[in-house]
C-alpha cells in the first residue's frame, strides 16, 4: 500500500528487455535503504526489487504491466516518481492508493494558472473507470484531487511544491500517465454492476 506522496525522482540509467519482461535500473538517493524483494511504486506501478547496489536498483515489469502502464514508453535518463511502501502507524497524507494502474491517459492541456497549474486528462471511457468532484485520483503514482469530472476526463491542480518535487514538472500536451482510480470508488462500482 501507497499514499501517493512523491518522495523522490529517481533517474532510469539501464533498460534490458528479456522476452517479454522489461528491467529497469533507476539511480535514486533511497536505495541504500532498499531491500530485495521490497515493493516501490514507480510512477504509481507498484514493483518488487530484484537487484541493487550502491546508488541504483533495479526492477523488472511484465507484459501485463507494459501493457496497461505507460512504463514501457521509458527511456533512458527519464525520471520516474518513487514512492517506498507505506508503514503501518504513519500518517495517510495523500490517500490509499495500491500500486495497481488501472488504465492510461493522455495529457489534453497544461494551463499555468499564477502560482499553479492546471492539467486536464482524457481516458478511454470504455473502461468504465470513473471519478468525481473533488474525489482523489493517482497520477503518475501522484495523490491528487478532481476538479472538472467528466465521463472520460478531469482536471487536477498541482501547487509549486508537487511541480517541482515530481515528474509534474516535465509533464506536457500529449503525455501518457497511468491512473488509478479511488479504491473505494472502484469497489462501488463493482457492486452496483452485480447489482443490476
């Protein structure tokens, strides 16, 4: 389990393919805390860590997770949000969030907006994803608050501290991040669809 609090930028420094599988190395401050097999979110893809040394560990996604993620359109140099799990007894500043990436979205707009900014996200609506008015949304691993809800879209606003301490700052028009919706939302969803 997540908050989707940001507490660093890593760097990816290595991309290995091995059949379908892709393995990441990302150069970050906290891995000399990390232990193997530890779960760090990555962009808001929670996975496991299979390797480390000094200054950089790495991770491996499968196809599954290619697919439905935006990790797959990493190269190297790209920054990535990390987020470590979270500890039992700590304070829940962002909202739960469970390292399972929904679906994508594309950036529609970036409007600096005196002091914030204002990014607006479309996604496939087949999906029946959705959310609400000020209901929490995870972008990129990122804890935030809707504004504008639509069938297919939101908008967010990000204050100066979220830009510049996470990938927000590099995020323009066109860009594919990864969603995941507010669990409970989702679980609604679900039973008002077997309900039916």
């Amino acid at each position: 389990m997540f908050t989707g609090i940001i507490e660093e930028i890593g760097i990816i420094t290595k991309i290995e393919g091995s059949g379908s599988n892709l393995s990441f190395s990302i150069k970050a401050e906290m891995t000399p805390e990390l232990k193997i097999d530890q779960s760090v979110a990555h962009n808001g893809v929670c996975l496991t860590i299979v390797s480390k040394a000094a200054t950089e560990y790495t991770v491996t996604a499968v196809k599954e997770t290619l697919e439905k993620t935006n990790l797959g359109n990493l190269t190297i140099t790209d920054p990535v949000n990390l987020e470590r799990g979270m500890k039992l007894g700590d304070r829940l500043d962002g909202h739960i969030v469970q390292g399972h990436v929904d679906q994508t979205a594309l950036c529609t707009e970036v409007i600096e907006e005196d002091g914030s900014w204002r990014f607006s996200f479309e996604y496939d609506p087949e999906l029946k994803n959705i959310t609400i008015e000020k209901g929490s949304i995870t972008i990129n691993g990122v804890s935030l608050t809707v504004v504008d809800s639509k069938r297919n879209g939101f908008s967010v606003a990000i204050i100066p501290f979220t830009f510049e301490h996470t990938t927000f700052k590099n995020l323009k028009k066109g860009d594919k991040v990864n969603l995941e919706f507010d669990v409970i939302g989702k679980y609604v969803k679900r039973l008002t669809e077997l309900s039916s």
